[in-house]
C-alpha cells in the first residue's frame, strides 16, 4: 500500500528519490521492498514512468508518494521527477540499483560537509572475476574525472541541480553531461560505500562486447557525435534499455 502521511505540494521534503521507470515490472516490487528503510528513515520516493505497457505504473503507485508519466527518455523522466516535490537533496536512483543500508546518512553527511553533489561506489551483481574489475575500474575513472554515471546513484543540492540547469536533453550520456555541469560548480563527493547494480547489460551484450561498446560510445560523444545516433546504437529500443 502507499505509504501514510505523503508529504504535501508545499511541503519541504529532507531527501527526495527519484526513479525513473520503463518496462520494469519484472524487478520493480522488489526494488520498492529494498527502499522501504530507506523510506522509513524519512525519504520521499517519486517514480516517473516514461510509457511502460507492462503494469509498473501500478506496481510503484503501492509505494511512491508520487507516480507520474513523462515522456520516456531518463533525462526527461528524471527533471519530471525532481520537479514534483520541494526538497533539499536529490538522489536520484535507477530501477535496478540497491542502495547500501546506510546510504540515507551518508548523503545527508556529505552535504553537510559541504558537498554539493556526489555519487556512490558501484559493484556489479555479479560474481564474475570480470564483472569485478569492470566495477573496480568505473569507480576508479570516476574517481579521477569526477564524472558520475546514473549506476552510482547520483544525489545532489536541490541548488546545484537548478544550477546545472537539470540533467540535459540528451538521448544518451545525460549523466555525463549532467557531471560537466556540476563539476563547474564543485568537486563530488566520491562515497566509497557501494551501491548494487543489476549486471543484466553485460549479461545480454557479453562482457567483453558491452564494454568495448561504452567506451566506444564515451569517446564518439566526446569528440563531439549526436548522442540520438548513439542511443540507437546502444540499443535503445531493447528490452532493458530505457
């Protein structure tokens, strides 16, 4: 059932979640189980669905304060969902993504310390030796570039994220982009807890195969290629994809 005492339009809400959703039935109640303590220890939750056919809409209207449509795509979904509620901190959370159990005082304790953005450590559910270091090395770039991908479940000052004037209209790398923004305006906070990320991509793709295919994808769009092109080649359209 939905949670009692959903915060009201006006009301200034500590730490808002925000999940965007497409097609995510199969895995979505369980993901809303997983955020329960998290929610009890005051968090909001809004989950904006970008078109799914498959019922998460009302598998997510049992839990969220908040249920919305969007137009599909994550940026768009996720600017609907920062919009919904006041709120001080944002976090926003991917379907398939479980938060540490301590994650609720770890954000508010990074901005207190003064950050204005972070983003978590990431390992790969997956015991695969390749799948580890595949996590070891995309906290260890993020840790040198600051740049943060939408897997470590970034959270930031609802100030920082009006600064950054909201994560970009891009098909594609909208977390990247979103990381240029708000590295203009200070440094992240690189929390060394880990979230847990569905290895579902490179289980389909190949390890390998999908790897080679992110960095290829990265390095196109830093040399300046149209990130709709670059969504098709990710594979949008597929089951999985957004």
């Amino acid at each position: 059932m939905r949670r009692q005492g959903n915060p009201g339009d006006d009301e200034l809400v500590e730490l808002l979640v925000v999940m965007p959703v497409l097609n995510e039935a199969a895995s979505l109640a369980e993901s809303l189980r997983a955020l329960q303590p998290f929610l009890r220890r005051g968090a909001s939750l809004v989950v904006v669905d970008g078109g799914s056919t498959d019922g998460s809409v009302e598998i997510a209207d049992r839990v969220a304060d908040r249920t919305l449509s969007a137009v599909r795509g994550r940026a768009s979904q996720m600017n609907a969902g920062a919009a919904a509620l006041p709120c001080h901190v944002l976090l926003f959370l991917h379907a398939d993504t479980r938060l540490p159990d301590d994650a609720y005082e770890l954000i508010l304790e990074a901005i207190a310390d003064g950050h204005a953005w972070g983003r978590f450590d990431v390992r790969i559910d997956s015991d695969r030796h390749s799948l580890r270091w595949v996590s070891r090395l995309m906290n260890l770039r993020s840790r040198l570039t600051g740049i943060a991908t939408g897997d470590q479940a970034m959270f930031m000052t609802r100030a920082a994220f009006q600064a950054a004037g909201g994560f970009p209209a891009l098909a594609l790398m909208e977390d990247i982009e979103m990381s240029r923004q708000l590295k203009r305006i200070a440094r992240p906070a690189c929390l060394r807890a880990r979230v847990l990320t569905s290895a579902r991509r490179w289980e389909q793709g190949g390890v390998g195969r999908t790897v080679w295919l992110m960095w290829r994808l990265r390095a196109a769009y830093f040399f300046g290629a149209d990130p709709t092109r670059l969504a098709q080649r990710y594979g949008h359209g597929r089951p999985g994809k957004r």
